[in-house]
C-alpha cells in the first residue's frame, strides 16, 4: 500500500458500499473491549506504516517496503474481520496525518487498504486456514491468496485513486501499481506470519538452541547488510548462508521459528539496502528495494514452506505410530499382505494378538503366505477367498482354523484392500475377531430353544405316552391273571394280552426315538437327509397339542436329499410346526388346517412348506420376525428366539426361508435347501440294527452282557439264553476282571452309559490289554448325551444298538457278530412320495 498526497477524491467512488455494509455489520459488536481492539490494531498500523514511508519511492509515498499490510491482515485473521475499522482508521491517520494528503484522497486510499485486508481474511477463513502454518496447504493460501492476489486491490484502487486525483501522472500507473503491489505483498510475507505466530506464543523448550540461532542470524545479516568493511563479493557469498539459517529455524522451531528469522534477515536486509549498504545496492533505490524484496521473497516462502513439510511430517510419524502402537495393541489379529501378483500374496505384518491366537511366533508367519495361518480349508472357502483377492474386493467370512497347538478355533475374518498408492491395489488388509465362545452360546441358544420347543408340548408327549403305557400294564395283568388260572382258554387270553403289551411298548419307542431325535444336543454330523422321512416325526410330536386347534395334513412330493444335519433340520420344522399351532386360537381344529408340504422348486432344491390358516403376520412385523428375541407373543409363550435361529440354521444349510403372510388368511413359511450333490448314501456299518435279516444260529456262541440295569441285563439273559451261552455283570470293572482272569467272549454286549467304569473305559481297557475282545464288543447306548460320549461314538466303528432295542434286532445282531455278517440297517417309516396323510 502507499501513501499518497492528492488534491481530488479518486477512491469516494469505490468501495464506499462495502465500508458501509461492513460498518453496518460491525454496530452490534461495538463495545469496550471492541473499541480498545480497534485501537490498538489502527496503532500498530500506524506505527508500521510510519516504518515504511521511511523508504518510499514513488512519488515520496508509494513504498516497495509496507509492513501495514502483513499488520492488517494478520490483524483481522486473529480477531475477525469486524475490526476493520482499525484497518480503515490507521491508514487515514498515515496517509492524512503523516503526508498531509487532502482527506478524499485519504478516504480512497484507507477504503483500498481495507478492502485488501478484509478480502484476505475472508478468503483464508473460506479455505480453511490455520494460523499455525503448519499445513502446505496454509502456506500456499497466505502466500497466493491473500499475499499476490488480494493485494492487487490495493494497488490498483489506490493508484487508480492517485490518477484519478490528478496526483500521479498516466505515465507513472503501471510503476505505482507495481511498487504498490511488491510493498504490500511482502508486508504480508514479512509481518503477517510472525504476527499470527505471536497471537499462539509457546516458550520454546529449547532455549539455548533458539538464542544461539537468532544470535548467528542477527550477526550475519548485519554483517552482509549493515558493516561496510566486508567486501561486495563476500557479501554476495555470505548472502546465501542466510538460507540455511532460515531452514535451520524452520526444521527445529516450525512455522514460527523460520517467520522470525525471516523477519530479523529482511529488517537487516531493508536498513541495509536503504543506506546504500549490502549486495543489492547498486544506487538506485527503488530497482535495489524491488530486487531486495524478490530475495526475501524467497527466503520467507522457502522458511515457511520447509516449516510446514516438517510439521506434516511430523504429523505423519505420529499417527503412523499411533497407528502402529494401536494395531500391535489391539485385540483383534491384523495380518497384512503385500501383493507380489495375481493372487499372490506375501506377510508382512502380524500383531500379537494374531500370534496369540494362532499360537505362532511372528517369525514363522512373517514372510510367508497367508494360508500358511489357515492350513487347509474347504474348497468352497478357498474359492470365495482367491476370487476376492483377485477381484481387489472386500470379504467377510468364519474361517476355521487349528491352533499351532492342534486346537480348533474359530474366526472372523474381514479381509479388506488397500490401495497405498491411490490406483492399484497394494496390500490387503485380515482382521481376524475369535468367535469360538460365541459360536458355542449360539449352540447353547439353539440346543435351548429346541428344549423350549420340546418343553412346549410336554403335556402332549405325556398324554401321547400314558395312552399306550395305560393298556401296556392292563395287557400284563391280564396275562399274569390268565397264567395264575391255568388251562388253554387262559393260555390263549396271556398271549393276547402279550402281544398288547407288546404293541403299546413299541408306541412308546417310538414317541422316545422321536424326542432323541429333536433333543439330540450339538449334533453337528452332516449326513444325507431325506426331508420326507424327516417330516412324519415332527408332526408326531406336535399332533397332541395341535389336534385342538387345527387338523394337520401331511402331503408329500419327490423331493431330493440334501446334505445337512438331521437333528438341526428336524428343529427347524418343529419349530415352525411350533409356530403355526400358536398362530391358531383353540376351539375350532375342523375349520382350521396345518399342512405340511414337500416338494422340489423350478431350481432343483429341496422345498417344505409349512402352511396355516391362523391370525396372519401384520405388515409392519413381517420384517422383523427373524430378529432374535423379538416376539409378539403374550409373556411365558415365546423366547423371541425360534425363528432367528430357524433362519440361521437353514442358511448355515446353504438355504432359504421365506415367509408369505397375509392377516387373518394365515402364513407360509418356506425351507429352500440345495440339494445334495449324491443322493445315494452308504450304509453305515455302526446302524443300529438290523432289518428282518435272516438270522443264522449255527453255532452257539459265549455272551457277555454288560448294563448297570440288573432288569435289563436279565431281559437280554433271558432273550439270548435258548441258543447261546450267557455270563451277565452290572459293573464295568467286573466285565474286566473277568476278560484279565482269562474268559473269552464271541460277543460283549456293553451298556456305554455305567456309573464308575463305562463303556467307554471298558473298550479302551479292552484295546489295551485284549484287542481281540475289544473288536467283539457291541455297545448298548440310550442316547450320548455328553460331548464326550458323542466324540467316543464317532471314533469307534463297532456296532451301536439305540434303547430300547427291539428283541429280533437284539438276535439278529449277535448272530450276525458270531457270523462277521454284513453291516445291519433298521428300517425306517417313510412317507410314500406323492401321498398325503391326515
């Protein structure tokens, strides 16, 4: 900016809208504080601006040095733009009272001075700036923005205001707004930098360093600029250590360090030049002011920029090791890979956590695959993996994976890409999250509901058993009655009532192997299930509870064998046949229906349907039926829980569960599963029983029978006695002692449930010292109710009968032992495909 001394208003004209809107939006925040602010910013310009007439050059009052400049923009940065009358009141005072200019030729050129400075504030505020420096980017907008651009409206308004007042010759416009545009700007450069550092003063915590740089930088530039012993070619040399200085004060104090030696070199460098002193005078003082100014220039933008890619940096480290410090101490394992090509990938970085959890060292895992964590998975798994990897595509999945210690576990894992270069993928990103406790409550959940469904019927299951056990104990006394009179007519009466008891004792088997079936806990063997066969035991179970309610219909239709787990499967229909006789108020079962369809969709895939005529979903709870423990049901009636875990259990299958409703018509639920991919199974040697095999009794053989049952172990005595020779025990221990002392058994028929020593114990006893008795062995199960039991079961291939077993079954399966016959297969009831039953 300059001073001007005029005799006409040129500036009246211009910008007098702007003062007046600003001044508008200034009244309201007039008060002592204010006021005192406006004060002192219009002091110190005025003060600066008395500094820089010392050196003006065009005309006696347009300067190539304005340090006012840097003052009002610093000014109106820290304390807002509302204190621009400071702006506006300095520069009248310096251009009215100090170069007794006439006051319109003042007013223009106060109205271009704070319209620079208003400009520059409001343009740094809209990008964002930080005072601070610290940022490239705050640099480029004080040095760019407000430092070259908006200073163009000082120097074109005030010297336009100059021409126009007749005060500066048409010949003289482009110099004045060159030596106008180069004083204001480096004003801005200059004093704006170490202004806005003062408004955040710290005390430096390295003061030595700090006063032995400000000495070194004072001393140097007095001796360039200011002494005139030193000899001109020195002084160009000794010029450009003044560079490493202004660097030095960047890279160890910031922003603030390299504005302050920038400061202390342009004082020097301007008293210098001005007395004729240093490597830029050459006599001319405005071309050796202007050539000043490109060197301060220069050091001031280079001070500032090396300042703020030094705090940018330092930013980076610290957040790369807080990143750093927060990956190595999270919970979850990170593992990152780097990309060494298509589907190639390499380790470079793995976190405790990860090595905690897999139980490796970081050095067996840096540097190799990343399967190398995983072992080997299924093909299914490997396929989704190296199709996302190739794709560059995020991928959440479970992984199983064996602990270094042989340990199963089970992860999350949430593999992201990372592109460090903005295009290409570089590196990919594994968080893994152990999920093995939470698998197991949601098993404990599942097995819980199925409790819950099973429990719901209980009163049924009880009625469907007391029915056939009720004429089971008639049917006995009878006989016992018949027996004690004697005679044929007494004889044949015992017989009827036998095969009576007989009957309702099978009844009661199968309403037992039915429960097994939708009781068995953590039952996660995948096998071939056939759907029809699975469907009559479901509706078993529930048809006591239902038949007040609604008539159910069994309709059945070719549907194919799908690959799943049958106690998981036989939930789920449980479950919805649950939720269908809930959905049917009691009192009118001839108008109301379940029916239970099976059949194959246009795709191929298995499909039940499980239809009722009930109350209906309303529309604004359908969506939220599959949400765990969200139920409508009355308080005592539902956990909330059965069809969250009906969808979980039929996705985990690889299927669907769709569900149409509409109220006050009923509800279709629909289970989609894929079909196997072989539907033919292999008998399994370990079946239960036989089917009306022919049994062969040609030789007798020796029998041990094992069960903590005296009644029972009696019963089987009793069976097998006629055509074989029997030795019973009701102790574990016993039938080993026996086997030690040197017996020798065709067959050993064990119980695999025994207090103290069980059949479990008693095989490996047997493994151990008798191999050849323990291949004899048959055991006896009412069911594995531990995982333990579960686990022995699945280890060993001997034969396997389920109680209560059926006599023929019993016989069949020794003689077929004494005879190495084949493997034996229990016949199961399966609904004719294409039939319907009510």
């Amino acid at each position: 900016m300059a001073a001007v001394g005029t005799r006409r208003v040129g500036g009246r004209y211009l910008g007098g809208w702007v003062i007046f809107g600003l001044l508008r939006a200034s009244v309201r925040a007039v008060n002592v504080r204010y006021l005192l602010e406006v004060l002192a910013l219009a002091l110190v310009y005025f003060v600066a601006g008395r500094l820089g007439l010392l050196v003006a050059t065009v005309g006696s009052n347009v300067s190539p040095v304005w340090p006012p400049a840097g003052v009002a923009l610093a000014g109106l940065v820290l304390r807002g733009p509302s204190r621009w009358p400071a702006v506006f009141l300095g520069g009248l005072l310096v251009t009215f009272g100090l170069t007794h200019t006439p006051l319109p030729s003042s007013l223009g050129v106060a109205t271009a001075a704070t319209l620079t400075a208003v400009l520059g504030a409001l343009l740094l505020r809209r990008v964002g700036f930080d005072a601070r420096l610290g940022r490239i980017r705050d640099v480029v907008a004080l040095c760019a923005g407000a430092g070259a651009a908006c200073t163009t409206v000082s120097a074109t308004f005030g010297s336009l205001s100059l021409l126009l007042g007749q005060m500066l010759p048409r010949s003289e416009l482009a110099r004045s707004i060159w030596v106008w545009w180069v004083g204001d700007m480096m004003g801005v450069l200059v004093m704006a930098p170490p202004l806005l550092a003062l408004g955040r003063l710290r005390r430096p915590r390295k003061w030595g360093e700090a006063l032995l740089l400000a000495g070194l930088t004072a001393a140097l530039g007095a001796a360039i600029f200011i002494v005139s012993d030193v000899g001109l070619s020195a002084k160009h040399v000794a010029a450009f250590l003044l560079f490493p200085m202004s660097a030095w004060a960047a890279l160890r104090f910031g922003a603030s360090g390299a504005a302050t030696a920038t400061l202390f070199i342009a004082t020097a460098a301007t008293v210098g030049t001005a007395s004729g002193q240093g490597p830029f005078s050459s006599g001319h003082i405005t071309e050796d002011l202007l050539v000043l100014q490109l060197f301060v220039a220069v050091t001031s933008v280079t001070g500032l920029l090396v300042a703020a890619a030094s705090d940018e940096r330092k930013r980076a480290v610290e957040q790369l090791q807080l990143l750093a410090t927060t990956v190595h101490g999270v919970h979850e394992g990170v593992l990152i890979a780097e990309v060494r090509g298509p589907g190639l990938l390499r380790t470079v970085f793995v976190n405790e956590a990860l090595c905690a959890l897999v139980g490796h060292h970081r050095e067996d895992l840096v540097g190799k695959d990343p399967c190398f964590v995983y072992g080997v998975q299924e093909p299914e798994l490997t396929r989704r993996v190296r199709g996302a990897v190739l794709a560059g595509e995020p991928l959440c999945t479970e992984v199983p994976v064996t602990r270094k210690d042989g340990s199963p576990l089970r992860t999350e894992v949430l593999l992201s890409p990372v592109r460090a270069t903005g295009e290409d993928i570089t590196h990919f990103v594994a968080t893994h999250r152990d999920i093995t406790a939470t698998k197991e409550l949601q098993a404990r959940l599942v097995a819980a509901e199925r409790v819950a469904a099973v429990g719901t019927l209980a009163a049924g299951v009880g009625h469907e058993i007391n029915n056939p056990l009720a004429y089971l104990v008639l049917n006995l006394e009878a006989a016992a009655r018949s027996l004690s009179e004697g005679g044929v007519p007494a004889t044949r009466d015992a017989l009827s009532g036998v095969r009576g008891a007989l009957e309702g004792a099978e009844r009661i088997r199968l309403i037992v192997r039915d429960l097994q079936v939708f009781s068995r806990q953590g039952d996660q063997e995948r096998g071939l299930v056939d759907l029809n066969a699975l469907v009559p035991p479901a509706v078993r179970i529930v048809s006591h509870a239902l038949r007040h309610r609604a008539r159910v219909v069994e309709e059945f239709g070719p549907v194919p064998r799908v690959l799943g787990s049958e106690a998981r499967l036989g939930q789920v229909l449980l479950n919805l046949l649950v939720n269908a006789m809930q959905a049917i108020s009691e009192g009118s079962p001839t108008l109301n229906e379940v029916r239970v369809r099976t059949s194959t969709d246009a795709s191929g895939r298995a499909r039940v349907d499980v239809m009722d005529t009930g109350a209906g979903i309303p529309a604004h709870v359908l969506p939220r039926i599959f949400e765990p423990f969200f139920t409508t049901k009355p308080t005592g009636e539902g956990t909330g829980l059965g069809l969250a875990i009906c969808q979980q259990v039929v996705r985990a299958h690889g299927g669907e569960l769709e569900v149409r409703s509409e109220p006050g018509r009923g509800s279709v639920f629909s289970v989609l599963l894929p079909a196997a991919p072989v539907q033919v199974s292999t008998p399994s040697s370990r079946s239960a029983a036989a089917a009306a095999l022919p049994t062969s009794r040609s030789r007798r053989g020796r029998v041990l029978v094992v069960d903590d049952e005296p009644r029972l172990a009696q019963s089987m005595r009793l069976l097998l006695e006629p055509y074989h020779d029997i030795v019973t025990t009701t102790r574990g221990s016993e039938a080993l002692a026996l086997v030690a002392a040197g017996h020798r058994f065709d067959v050993i028929l064990c119980d695999l449930q025994m207090p103290e020593t069980d059949g479990a114990a008693v095989f490996r006893r047997l493994c151990a010292t008798a191999p050849d008795q323990a291949e004899r062995v048959v055991f006896i199960s009412g069911g594995a109710y531990t995982a333990e039991s579960r686990a022995f079961m699945e280890s060993v291939t001997n034969r396997v009968l389920e109680k209560p077993v059926r006599p023929e079954v019993l016989m069949a399966t020794v003689d077929a032992a004494l005879t190495d016959g084949g493997p034996l297969v229990e016949p199961e009831p399966v609904a004719a495909v294409g039939g319907s039953r009510h």
